[in-house]
C-alpha cells in the first residue's frame, strides 16, 4: 500500500477552508509519514527501559525526566498513525 494513496495537497470534500492544514504542518506530516510506527513504540520501550537504568543507579531525577518521554512518544506514534490513515485534513 502506497501512502501517497492516503495523502493529498487537496483538501477533502466537505472540510471547510478554516479547518486546512498549514503547509508547515502538512511538510512535517509528510517527512513523520515515512517513520515505521514501529518507531515511536521503541522509543517509548526505550525511554522507560533507560528510565529504569538510571533509577537502579541512584539518579532519580534522570529517571523522572527520561520517564516522561514514553507518553510522548505513544501520544506522537498515534497521532502519526492517524495521520497515515487519514491524511492531514482528516484529523
């Protein structure tokens, strides 16, 4: 499946013209797309098992502010599926 299928510069029918995507926003969209969503679930696997490295190393305040970084990237790897399956006018 090709994801140009899933994207367009053209708005969808019925959006309404204050709804449309800036082209910054759509140019980041685009660039993001071509990320495997596997990605953004590592990181976030990545950053709580770094998290937990510098927690068993005494340094909590590493730990607390790595930790933070798995919602993110869960929060940017959903936001970036919707994106692929909807393009940048469907969200």
């Amino acid at each position: 499946m090709d994801f140009k299928e899933y994207t367009t510069t053209e708005p969808r029918a019925g959006a309404r013209p204050e709804h449309r995507e800036g082209p910054v926003a759509r140019s980041i969209e685009q660039q993001t797309a071509k990320l495997p969503s596997d990605l953004w679930l590592w990181a976030a696997f990545a950053s709580i098992g770094t998290s937990l490295l510098f927690q068993i190393t005494g340094d909590e305040k590493k730990a607390t502010f790595v930790g933070h970084w798995a919602p993110t990237f869960l929060a940017l790897g959903i936001y970036n599926k919707l994106v692929k399956l909807h393009g940048s006018e469907g969200v």
